[in-house]
C-alpha cells in the first residue's frame, strides 16, 4: 500500500461522486437533510416567532438554559444548543437519508438498479448512525475535557488537535456502515464489522477523505467557537448566517465523502476505472 | 417499535405541555433586548465618533431609544402571566433607555427633554443609589434649559435626600464632591431672581451639610471640597468674614496643596475690595507675587497691587507696575490686556483722552478675544457720546458693530461666550443712544448666529423694544417668532415668561 496507490483511490473515489453528481435521486436526499438542519437552526435562531414559538421557547430553555432566552446571549449559545440536536438529526435522519443517495449514486457507478426500499433497514441504518455519531464524537469530547482541565496553552492545543484526530479516525472506522446497507442491505451488526472490513482495506484513502472533509468545516467550527466575540464585535445575527454557511458547506462534503466512499467500497475493478 | 412510538408519543405531549403556557413576556422582553442592543450599537459608534460629532448617529440613537421608551407597558399594563423575573428585566431595560435617552437629549442640547427624561428614570430608581446621581444630572439639564422653577424643585430634593439619607453618610464612602455644589446652584438662583430670603434659608441649610462633612470624614478631599463650597456660598451672600475664616482654615490641608497660590489670591482681593483692608491685603498679594513667581497668581497679585496703588494715592508707581505688566511677555495675555485696560481708564480720568483712546484701540488690536478688548469699543462710544462727539460716536460704533459681529457670528471664542459679546453690542448701541439700531440689528442678523445665541438675540431685542423703546407690540411679535423659530430651546420658555409679563400691564 503506497502513497500513490491511496491517492489514486481517492481519486477514483472523487470520480464516482463526480458521477453521481448528475443523478437528482442521489442529491436530493443531502439536500433534504440540509433542509431539514436549516429549519431545526431556524426553529432555534427564530424562536420568538408566532407560530413556532409555543415549540421553539421550551426547546431553547431546555437546551441553552435561561440565560439563552435572552438577547443576544441566545445568539451566542445557539451553536452550543444546535450541536446535540445535529447529533441526534444525524444518527436519525441524516444517515437513513445519507444511505438512500449512496444507494441511488451506487446505480451510476456500479450499473444496478436497485429498486427495493430501504425502510425495513431504517432500524440498521439508525443504530448504525448512532456508533457513527459516537465515534465521531467520543474522542474531541474526551480531550476537551482533558485540555480544560490543562487550560490554556500548548499542551491543550496539542490535546485539542489529537481529539480532531481521534475524531476522523472514530469516523473513519463506522463511514461504511450506512453505505454497507445501502448495497447490500445489512443488519446493523454486520454493517459494522463490514465497514471494519473495508476500512481496514482503505486506511489511508479512507482517512485522507474523512481529513478533506474535515479540514472544509473547520473554518465554520472554529468560528462558531468564538461566536461571543462574532456577537461583541459584529452583528449577533451573523452568528445564524454562519452556521446556514456551514450547513450548505456540510450537505457538499457529506455528498462527496458518501458517494466517494461507496465508491470506493464498491471498488475500482468493478466500477471499471 | 411500540417503544419508539411510545417515547415519541411522551416527547410530544411533553412539548404540547410546554407550549401551551404563554411565552408572550419572554418574546416581549426579547424584542425589547434586541431595540436595546441596537440603540447600545448606535450609542457606542457616537462615543466613538464623540469629537466628529456625528449628528445623524445621534439622530438614529435617539430614535431607538425611543422606540424603546415609548413601548413602556403594553397597553393594558403588565399581563398576569408574564413572570416576576420576566417583569424585573423589563423593567431595567426601561431604566437604561431612559437613561441613555436623556444623556442623548443633553448631549443633542434638548435639555428641557434631558431633564423630563432623567425625572422618569429616577423615578423609576428611586432610593437606589442611581436615583441621586439621577437627580443631579437633571438639575444640570434644567440648569441649561433655564427652567429655574423646576430646577429650584429638583435641587430643593436633592438636598433634602442629602440631609436625610443616612446611607449617604457611611464613613468608609465619603460623598461625592458633586453634591456638595448643589446648594451653590440653588442659591446662585435665588441671588439672581433676588429671593434673599430663599437664598439665607438655603445657605444655612448648605453651612449644616458643609459642617456635617466636615465631622463625618475629617481630614479628607471631600471636608476640603466642602470648605470651597462654603467659601464659594458665603462671597456669593458677601460675607467676606465668613470667606477670610473658611479661607484660614482649609489653607493649612493637603488636599488644597495645588490651589494654594490661587486661595490665597482671593482671601488678598477680599482683604482688599470685601473688607478694605488694604495694608494687609498688600502685604499678601506682594508675598503671593514672590511665592509663586511666574505663575499666573503672581501677575494676578501683581495686577491687584497695581490696581491698589492707582487707587491708594500712588497712582505712578501703578501705571509704572502696569506698564511694566504689559510688556512682560511671560504673563498672560488676559492679564496684560487687563492691565492695558486699567491704564487707559486711568488715563481717561486724568483728562489724556487722546493718550486713553491709543492704548484701548491697542488691546482691541493685540488681545482681541479678551475681555479687556469686549469692553474697549463700549468704553470709546460712551466717551464720545458723553462728550458730544456724536459724528465719532457713531464713527465708533460702526467699527464696534464689526469687532462685535464677528466674534458673536464665531460663537464666541473659549473664555468668552458669544451672548457677553452680544450684551457689550447691546450696551455700546444704548450708550450712543440707537435702541431703535440694535433692537433691528439683533432681530435680523440673529439667521446667521447659532441657534441658542440667535435666539437669545430675539429675546434681548424684544426686551429694548419694550423696556427701552416702550414699544410692547413689538415686542411681542419678536417673541412669538423666538417661540415660532426655536420650540424647544430654553429661550422659547423665556419668551412666553416675557410674553405673560408685556400682557399683565394690560390685562390690569
């Protein structure tokens, strides 16, 4: 396994998605949960609005505490609130809908038509979404925890950058379990060790993806870290346009790291590159 | 999946449960927040800008706070449901805004609306610690606003709270020094619409606060703050006794080490003009000038000795010190133009007219922005008017009415504001007899002057159509038009004041 050999996996990968590009049934399902974050950001940015607010103010009393339904430390702890909701968005919704565009962009790179639904795996997909979700998120959460208890400094940036590490290598061990159901229609368990299987055949593409995508979202991230000083310096509401930004940013990444990553798992031969 | 039903089932009904309270306060009080951060933006872009003086800011600051203001209850008063935190934060937004408001008037000079509006804010404070810094700076608005009547009202309160208030008089807070001025503003308002009476009352009760200080926190910057209040209180009533001993007692403190030279300056010029005490006053103002040399107290101390001996029976040794004052390049320029100026009075009394009138036509020329100068031109008009010389009298005033003109139309210069210009105009055109001239002249230039000096133009020309040319119809159309022109000046108050006396005569 050479260098050059992962990155012409990589770009094999990339040429697949470039091919699903073009099929509306693999794109509209990331662009439907691109929708679907943009409301729930909206439901919590808007929250004093008539109609939604007998809704949306429990919620952000719940989420961001007291203080958060003031102005504009709301705007502040918005992106603090909307993270477990992302989370949570994601294991349910964002990864079912993540393998119904693999499964349709898989028909242009693999040549089969595969008409069957995917709601009786809506279970798999779920839990699967849930180890995803948790192995993304188990390693920054543990060493920000750690770096707080460090302050601040060096060592805690060292800490912060091994949990981004830690993070992509969560990732890169579950990214193949929805695209494993979305193929081959997996139970939950079998999806996981698969994606293991395949990981295992594609470290180093399979990271450099994961490191791509995350390294295209860090600048949202990083800014939605300070968004007190965004509030103090700029407009408050400049915080919500950020994170709308992040979350068009996010649905292109997660279409070209899926359909990359189904592509690769579908394999070069097979795909005739 | 009955499970998952299950979960979702409770999460919903738990929602519904939750939506169902009203959250019209918290939705209320976000909207409200989010006025207020915007006026707070537009307030600090012209702190920043203070010194450009950005009007349009001012203007759009103005306007939101308003907004903020003006949706003070919702109608109906405060909902039943709206909660008592929701009710606290609602109204402290309120008081800020009011705040924020009225520094927004003054700093935009509507000082009647500054001082109406810092009255809603302490009351809305009331007997917090803000409600007596609230007061006072309504005092200052209607200070500036010339609303005496109400000024006197809200002085009159502030020291009584002084008086009472005993969380006012911890030993470990001493008072600020601010409050100790208050009753100087309220007797100086009593001297000037002559209530003696008033101004005794409120003397005495400033003398008790001053001694109350004074036991309260001995030896400190606020006892000395307190000793110059006294000391400023007692030359206003003329007791210059009272003065000399206040003056004795806090010169020993070192917390008047700075002022010293300038203390002793005044307990001199008491000595010599309060209790004609020349010989000591002498004595004083000679150490003074070799004590702090080169200061501006000694050529003050200077100044005065010269004055003394002009009139003390040696007038030569007082026109050499002056003389010798005037070519001294290291005094101040208001000193040596003073010093000109009392050379040429002498002058003029020793019957050398033609010696007085060079040396006064050379202060107007070296020291224009002084004082000295603003008197000059009044000083030559009178003498040719006095004397009979009307064609150089009026030769006079034309050169006067220019001199004049030009400083009022500058607004002054920074130790002169432009209305004592305006009065000395006045004062010239009456002491060559053309009440009729300056009563027109100051109705129609007054376009050209800043607002508050144009209207204080109307109003002084109203005051010769009436007092000097006995001609209240005029009179009284000048007013309507400062009224008409400037609404929310203090001038337009003055103006139906004036109007309410001009129909009085009538209507008796």
């Amino acid at each position: 396994m050479s260098v050059e050999s992962w990155i012409v996996d990589v770009l094999h990968g990339l040429s697949c998605a470039r091919r699903s590009l073009f099929r509306a049934g693999a794109v509209l399902p990331f662009v439907a949960f691109a929708a679907v974050q943009i409301g729930m950001i909206l439901l919590l940015a808007e929250f004093t609005a008539p109609g939604i607010h007998w809704i949306s103010v429990p919620l952000v009393r719940v989420l961001g505490g007291e203080h958060a339904l003031h102005y504009p430390m709301h705007l502040v702890a918005l992106p603090g609130m909307y993270e477990p909701l992302y989370l949570a968005l994601l294991a349910v919704v964002g990864i079912p809908l993540y393998a119904a565009g693999v499964r349709q962009a898989a028909v242009t790179f693999q040549g089969r038509d595969t008409r069957s639904s995917l709601r009786p795996s809506w279970i798999a997909l779920v839990t699967v979404g849930v180890v995803y979700v948790v192995a993304a998120v188990a390693g920054p959460t543990l060493s920000a925890v750690l770096a707080g208890h460090t302050g601040e400094g060096a060592a805690s940036a060292g800490i912060r950058a091994m949990g981004v590490v830690l993070g992509i290598v969560g990732q890169a061990l579950f990214v193949y379990s929805p695209v494993a159901i979305a193929l081959s229609a997996q139970s939950a368990t079998g999806a996981l060790r698969q994606s293991l299987r395949w990981f295992s055949t594609y470290p180093g593409p399979t990271l450099i993806l994961l490191a791509v995508v995350a390294l295209i979202n860090l600048p949202g991230t990083l800014l939605l870290e300070h968004a007190d000083r965004i509030v103090l310096k700029f407009s408050p509401e400049l915080v919500i346009y950020i994170m709308l930004a992040g979350v068009v940013v996010e649905a292109i990444s997660a279409f070209v790291l899926f359909t990359s990553i189904a592509g690769l798992a579908v394999g070069r031969k097979q795909v005739g590159w | 999946m009955v499970k998952v039903r299950l979960v979702f089932a409770v999460c919903a009904v738990a929602l519904v449960a939750g939506g169902c309270r009203s959250h019209d306060g918290i939705r209320a009080r976000y909207g409200r927040e989010k006025l207020l951060w915007r006026a707070q933006l537009l307030e600090r872009r012209i702190n920043l800008a203070f010194l450009r003086g950005s009007s349009s800011d001012l203007a759009s600051a103005i306007a939101a706070f308003q907004q903020i203001v003006d949706s003070d209850r919702p109608a109906g008063g405060v909902p039943a449901d709206w909660s008592p935190q929701t009710v606290r934060d609602m109204k402290k937004i309120q008081s800020v805004s009011r705040v924020a408001l009225a520094t927004l008037y003054f700093l935009q000079k509507r000082y009647h609306d500054a001082g109406e509006m810092y009255r809603r804010a302490a009351n809305s404070a009331r007997s917090t610690p803000a409600d007596l810094d609230l007061r006072m700076s309504r005092v200052r608005s209607l200070y500036l606003a010339g609303d005496t009547d109400s000024l006197a009202v809200s002085a009159e309160r502030i020291i009584s709270r002084i008086e009472t208030d005993n969380s006012l008089w911890t030993p470990s807070r001493p008072l600020a020094d601010v409050y100790l001025n208050v009753p100087l503003v309220l007797a100086q308002q009593y001297l000037e619409t002559r209530n003696r009476a008033q101004f005794k009352r409120v003397a005495q009760r400033a003398e008790t606060i001053y001694d109350r200080v004074a036991r309260t926190w001995p030896d400190s910057a606020v006892t000395a703050s307190a000793a110059i209040a006294r000391m400023n209180l007692q030359m206003m009533g003329k007791n210059w006794t009272g003065t000399l001993k206040t003056i004795r007692e806090v010169l020993p403190s070192q917390y008047v080490a700075p002022m010293r030279g300038e203390l002793e300056l005044i307990r001199a010029e008491v000595l010599a003009w309060g209790t004609k005490d020349t010989a000591r006053a002498r004595k004083l103002l000679t150490a003074i000038s070799h004590d702090y040399d080169g200061s501006r107290t000694a050529a003050a101390a200077r100044f005065d000795i010269a004055v003394l001996e002009l009139h003390g029976g040696q007038p030569d040794q007082g026109v050499a010190r002056l003389v010798a004052l005037e070519a001294d390049k290291s005094v101040d320029e208001s000193i040596r133009a003073r010093a000109m100026l009392a050379r040429a009075r002498h002058v003029e009394k020793a019957n050398r007219w033609d010696e007085a009138v060079v040396v006064l036509r050379r202060i107007m020329g070296l020291y224009p922005d002084t004082e000295a100068a603003m008197e000059a031109p009044l000083i030559i008009t009178q003498h040719y008017a006095r004397t009979g010389h009307h064609d150089l009298a009026l030769q006079s005033l034309k050169s006067a009415r220019e001199y004049y003109l030009t400083r009022i139309e500058r607004g002054g210069n920074r130790s002169i504001p432009a209305s004592d210009f305006t009065d000395m105009m006045i004062e010239t055109y009456l002491s060559a007899g053309k009440a009729d001239a300056i009563a027109s002249l100051l109705e129609s230039r007054g376009a050209r002057w800043k607002p508050a000096d144009a209207a204080g133009a109307l109003i002084r020309s109203a005051a010769i159509y009436s007092d000097v040319l006995d001609n209240p119809g005029q009179a009284r159309r000048v007013l309507e038009k400062c009224i008409e022109m400037y609404p929310e000046s203090r001038y337009a108050k003055l103006a139906r004041r004036e109007m309410e006396q001009l129909q009085q005569p009538a209507a008796n």
